[in-house]
C-alpha cells in the first residue's frame, strides 16, 4: 500500500487543484450552495478513515434530544438503495447503510433518522416528514458544499492530524488543509490520557473564530447482544473480536488491557460480510464485535447467541464549554 501511494504521488497536485478549486468556486458563490432558516450541524472531516463520526453524532442526539425535534441525515455509505430513504421499524441495514441504521436503533423513538446521497432534497424530505423539525444533523457531510451548515465540527484523529497529512491518492484528506478554515469548532479524537495538548493546539493553528476540544473514546464495561448484557471481564475468555472500521488499534488495545485473551479478524472499513465469512463466524464458540458491525451481522441466525458488541461513548474534555457552544447556536434560531 505504502508503494502504490508513492507512485501515484504524481496525481496529488492534480487533486489538490481539482478540490482546491471546488472549493474556491463555492467560496465565492460561483456554485451555488443553500443555508437554511433553521440550525443544520454538520459532523465531518478532512480525512478518509475513522475520526469518530457515529460516536460524535450520537454525543450531539444525547445532549439536544430532550429539548428539540431533531432528525439526523447521512449519506448511507453502501447501502443498497438509492434518493430519499426515511427509517422505519421494518427498515434493514441495507436501506440504510450500518451507521444510520445504528441511529436508528438506538434512538428510533426519540428522532428522525434519513439518509440521502443529496442532502438538500434530504433536508427538504425531512422538512415534509416532520414541519415542527427543529434540529438537522448531517453525519459525514463537511465536503458537501452544496448544503452551507450554520455550524460545522470537524474531527481530527490524535495520531494522524490533518495538519501532518497531504491530499489522496497519496495522503489521506478528501481536499487540502485550508478546508478546515470552514469549522466552527476542532476536535481532536480518540486521544489517550496524558497528551500536549498546546502543542496540538499549536499544530492546528485555529482562527480567532475556532475552538480547539479534545475528546476520547469511553469503551463500556458490558457487552451487549439482542437479548443479554454481560459484564467484560475475565471470565470471558478466548473469543473472537471481529472489526470492520477503520482504525481497531484503540478496541485492542482496551481489551488488552482488561487482560482478555481473544484472537482478532481484521477486516476492511463497511466491510460486507460473504457468505463465507459468516459460516466462518459461525464456528466460533464467541464473537465480540463492534456495534456498527454488529448491525450488519445481527441479522444472521447461525449467529444468534455468540455475537455481542461493545458499546462506545464520546467523552469531550470541557465538555460544558462545548456543550454551551452546540446549545447557543441551537438556540440562536
């Protein structure tokens, strides 16, 4: 992999301009975009790969839920269907896409969940489910300039900084670093205990008008299944930890922690599960996995009874500053 990006690090400036100039377009409205009368919070980044998106999505359903009429609207990378799709009880995961149908299970009760490859006709869509809407979060959505968000949190990973990074095919942002001038607020994530946090600050160099949070990934002391909760401790042993994300180095390294043995299948961010796969799974005497992933496998019977998930929560340092921040410009409107 390290090779293939060198030799198409000739194509970089071709995609540096291409999305520079995007970008600039939009800048000064010689493309079009459309801001919105009510508040619209856009979730992103600047790079490919796990940032903690879902996990920030779900910390901003968590604090506004309560208080407002809100949906959420995603892309619904790798779903199998296609425009407009609103989430219902006999909604799959194929409809959706795993992320948005874990919103969905999660808090079906409590918000509206959509996703739509066109976010201002989702918008729209959603604005016809519900006219007393008052909250829209778009999950993955900081390259869709056609929608102008009133308020954009951009996430950056601790040990892979945007600020360290160049653009794809051989680096791993989705357009140059100048995109994150358009945050509102920057959040360094998954970070560990003890970190500099003025040197990053410093790295990062954000404009008068930015604020600089750093969050980590809380992991559960439970797992939890379709039917059980059990506690993550020693007398769970010699099980499989299968992953479909970007990044597992975090999960591992917990569960080590906890001085769990396990043997770990790997695979590829949305991985699709083959037929093959699940038989293999299916000899497993115990398969801990992610909830994401747990959404694409849990509907599989030979499963049933061996396939838990561990649960994550988002824990932002000075989380009152931030909540304050979300809420004001929530409340703003």
């Amino acid at each position: 992999m390290k090779l293939l990006r060198k030799i198409l690090f000739p194509f970089v400036p071709a995609y540096y301009f291409v999305t520079w100039l995007r970008n600039i377009l939009y800048d000064y409205g010689f493309k079009k975009h459309k801001s919105y009368k009510f508040p619209v919070i856009c979730v992103g980044n600047l790079s490919v790969g796990g940032t903690g998106k879902t996990p920030m999505v779900e910390y901003l359903i968590r604090l506004l839920k309560d208080d407002y009429n809100m949906a959420t609207l995603s892309r619904g990378y790798k779903r199998k269907t296609k425009g407009y799709k609103l989430a219902v009880s006999d909604s799959l995961v194929e409809d959706l896409g795993d992320e948005p149908f874990q919103f969905y299970n999660k808090f079906q009760n409590e918000i509206l969940v959509a996703v739509d490859e066109d976010r201002q006709n989702g918008i729209n869509s959603l604005k016809l489910e519900d006219e007393n809407l008052e909250v829209i979060i778009l999950d993955d959505a900081f390259q869709h300039r056609k929608v102008k968000a009133g308020f954009n949190i951009l996430l950056t990973t601790y040990n892979d900084l945007y600020t360290n990074d160049f653009v794809l095919p051989s680096g791993n942002l989705r357009e140059p670093r100048k995109g994150a001038d358009r945050a509102n607020i920057i959040i360094v994530t998954k970070c560990p205990n003890h970190i500099n946090e003025q040197s990053i600050v410093k790295q990062i160099n954000p404009k008068p008008y930015q604020k600089v949070f750093f969050s980590s990934i809380s992991y559960s002391d439970k797992i939890v299944s379709e039917n059980d909760i059990r506690s993550l401790n020693a007398s769970i042993q010699d099980f499989t930890l299968v992953t479909g994300i970007a990044n597992a180095d975090s999960l591992v390294d917990f569960l080590k922690s906890k001085k769990l043995s396990f043997d770990h299948l790997n695979f590829n961010d949305h991985h699709e599960f083959s037929n093959q796969d699940i038989q293999m799974l299916s000899k497993k005497k115990f398969v801990i996995t992610t909830e994401k992933d747990f959404m694409r496998l849990m509907t599989y019977e030979s499963l049933k009874g061996k396939l838990y998930y561990l649960p994550i929560e988002a824990s932002i340092k000075n989380e009152l500053l931030f909540n304050k921040l979300v809420k004001d410009f929530v409340s703003s409107y």
